[in-house]
C-alpha cells in the first residue's frame, strides 16, 4: 500500500494559513501504520505540525483538508475583472466587452475544494503571486476573445490559468524571491513547480487532461527553450501556449511596465518561442498603448549588446569543444539544442538594429525611445541566456553528474549577468 510524505512547505503555508482561516479534515486521517492522526471535522493548527510532518499518511493530506471561507473561483475572476479597470495594459487587452463576458460566465466553473484550499493558500502565502494569477485569467480571456476561440477552449483555458503556479507552495521561499538571483543549481528547485502542479492535478481531481497538460507545460517554449521538459511546439498540448503567453506578458505587466511596446518586445524578440496566434494577438492589443519612454541607461546598452554577442560566440565555441571531446549521444543533444538557441538569440540580438547603434548620428543616439528599446532588448537576450544556462544544468545533470565539470564554462558565460527583474522567474 502507498504512504505519502507531506511537504514541509505547503504544512507549514497551511498551519500559517489555520491562524485566520478554519481548516478541518474531511474523513479521518491515518498514517501508514492505521493509527489515526486526525477525526473527521476536526480543525487543523499548529499543535499537528509533528504528525502531520512525520509521519507518512495513508491518503495525500490535501485530499482530506478544506478550508472554510476560502478562495472561491468566483471571487478569483471578479478580481481579475476589477484589475483590468485598474491596469491600462490589462484595459487593452481585455478591457473589450467579450473578454468581460467570458470572465464572468467563467466564475461559475468547477474547481475542486482540495486545490480551492491550496489556492487560498497560495493567496494568503503571496498576494502578489495570487494578483499575477488573476492578471494570466484577464489575459487568456482577452486572448479567447480576440481569436474568437471555442468555449470549451476558453473554458480549459481559464481553470488551467488559475492553477498554474500552484505547485510553488511545494518550494523553499528562498527560492521563489523575486530579488533573489539564483544559481542553476538552486533553479533546479523552482524549475519542478510545473511538474509538482501538474501531479496535485492528477492525484487529487478528475479534471480534464487538457488542463493538466497546461498547468504542466506553461513554462515551455515552441522553440524547446522552456522548462521543465525542454518540450518543443509539436510536443505541447495546443492550448498551452495561451498560458505561456500570458504568463509573460503578465509577469510585466503586474511589475507596473505599462508600455505596450515592453510586452511586444519580450513576445517577439525570439519569433519562434510562442504561439504565433496568441502572441500576435496580445501585441495587437497593446498596440495602442505607447507611452513617451524616459531612459536613464544612456548609450551603455550598446556596448552591453556587444559584450552579449561576444559572450554568445564564445559560449558557441566552448560548446563545439564540449562536443567534440566526446561523452554519450545524450550529451551532444544538448550542445547541438544548445547552439541552435544560441544563434536564436544572436540573430534576434542582431535583427533589431542595435548593433548598428554605434554609428548612429548624436541626434539619433540621444532619442529617449532608441535608447530604451535598445535597454529592454538587452535585458531580454540576458534573460534568455541565463535560462539557457538553467537548461543545460539540468539537462547534463541528468544525463552524468561528472559531465557537469565538462560544461561549466559554457554555464559560467551563459549565466555571468543577473538580470534584476521581479517576476520572471516563476
């Protein structure tokens, strides 16, 4: 018979959450040995923190908690309608009359009480994830609009966008600090939270595949740059996109980065890590929201954008060493997927026109608006480069511990600069 371990941090996000709200067993809870640790309809506190930690159960302990007064999907979906009168780029996206209609057709959807009491976790854990939540839920609806999308569609949509990040309650905080700059070593540990999301899915609930799919897949990229299966556009699930998409628009926008052309940049810089579809959609959308830039980087970026096209063909050449000195087939899939992102980012980096800069006119060079692009186009290829390097550790860890010392370099000039951007991480 299978016993369960609980994880120290999601008990203790709910022993914290016990102290305001009332959490109660559903049916009796047992360890794997059948003495009973807990009675139907009793109240959860801190006083259970030993047995409920340890001591492995005989049934998840999620599956045999529910809060009272709790999150409702309701209440979720009304704050995401409240938002968009809040937030101008949330206006433009979704501020239309049918992305408010499905919003509010959507809070009566179904999501069980187990990851009900998880999200009321989550939200009282890190309000500002939960806001994020609800800025990814206006997004998706502003998208099902725009593309005029099957309900049932929107509908999978929507619930997968309310559950993606809940598999962050399973993580050490220390990891998931938005200021926290993070070595691939430690990313490894944020890196699972789809992967987690997707078996509390799974285990507790009956819900669609589809949504599963989703909640697991957000993370992933068309071009097999994403997390945490590295998966390509054909093998993701159709609709998974949407949440990628709006996953990153929203990590922006819940930032306060109201410039439209901040978004777009970061949904097009690379053509081919989202959903075209979804992608074109949200740009169209902020299309009219051009604000007049104020750049306090100067002329800096051009020669960080330099310094990058530099670092990536150096890092280039010390993944055609790696490869040539030999290892398993495993191995040279990563340096061959590897280089092919690599001249991704260089041929973006180069497509805009920034490396060009250099030779412009003092007129040209001091435009408030040049020099911003030229700033936000730099933070986005480092972003990239530093989650390459996250990928290649987990990829070669994997695949031989002792194949680690081998890529270390290639690691080191992916993941030299930290990027200072709350939010993209998650």
């Amino acid at each position: 018979m299978a016993a369960y371990t609980s994880n120290q941090y999601c008990v203790e996000k709910l022993l914290v959450l016990s102290e305001s709200h009332s959490i109660v067993a559903t049916q009796d809870i047992f360890d794997e040995q059948g003495f009973k640790l807990l009675a139907k309809g009793a109240s959860v506190s801190r006083s259970m923190q030993d047995r409920l930690l340890l001591r492995k159960l005989k049934a998840p302990l999620e599956s045999s908690l529910a809060v009272h007064d709790g999150l409702t999907v309701g209440e979720l979906l009304q704050g995401a309608l409240d938002l968009i009168e809040q937030i101008p780029a949330l206006e433009c996206v979704a501020g239309g009359r049918g992305a408010r209609e499905i919003l509010r057709e959507a809070r009566n959807l179904h999501i069980p009480p187990p990851l009900l009491m998880l999200m009321t976790c989550a939200r009282h854990a890190d309000p500002e994830s939960y806001r994020r939540t609800q800025i990814v839920a206006a997004i998706c609806a502003g998208v099902g609009a725009q593309l005029n999308a099957p309900v049932s569609d929107v509908q999978t949509v929507l619930v997968a966008s309310a559950l993606h990040d809940l598999g962050e309650i399973y993580i050490n905080p220390e990891f998931v600090h938005p200021q926290r700059h993070l070595s691939p070593r430690e990313w490894k540990h944020v890196a699972t939270h789809p992967h987690v999301g997707q078996i509390l899915i799974r285990n507790l609930t009956s819900l669609p595949p589809a949504v599963i799919a989703c909640v697991g897949q957000h993370h992933e990229r068309h071009d097999g740059s994403g997390y945490p299966a590295q998966l390509v556009r054909q093998e993701q699930h159709a609709l998974s996109g949407w949440i990628a998409a709006a996953d990153s628009a929203a990590a922006l926008i819940s930032r306060g980065d109201a410039c439209g052309d901040r978004v777009s940049l970061a949904l097009r810089i690379v053509p081919e890590e989202y959903d075209k579809g979804v992608a074109d959609a949200l740009i169209r959308s902020l299309y009219a929201l051009k604000t007049k830039p104020q750049s306090h980087h100067g002329v800096a970026s051009v020669a960080q954008a330099q310094s990058l096209l530099e670092r990536l063909d150096a890092t280039g050449e010390a993944l055609n060493m790696v490869s040539a000195d030999g290892g398993g087939e495993a191995l040279k899939d990563v340096c061959s997927k590897a280089l092919e992102l690599l001249n991704g980012f260089a041929k973006s980096l180069r497509a805009t026109g920034i490396l060009d800069a250099g030779v412009l006119s003092g007129e040209d060079i001091e435009d408030q608006g040049l020099l911003e692009e030229m700033h936000n186009i730099v933070s986005e290829v480092k972003w990239r480069m530093r989650n390459l390097a996250r990928n290649i550790y987990m990829s070669v860890e994997a695949c031989e511990v002792k194949a680690l010392a081998q890529f270390q370099r290639v690691i080191e000039l992916l993941d030299a600069a930290p990027v200072s951007e709350a939010g993209r991480g998650g």
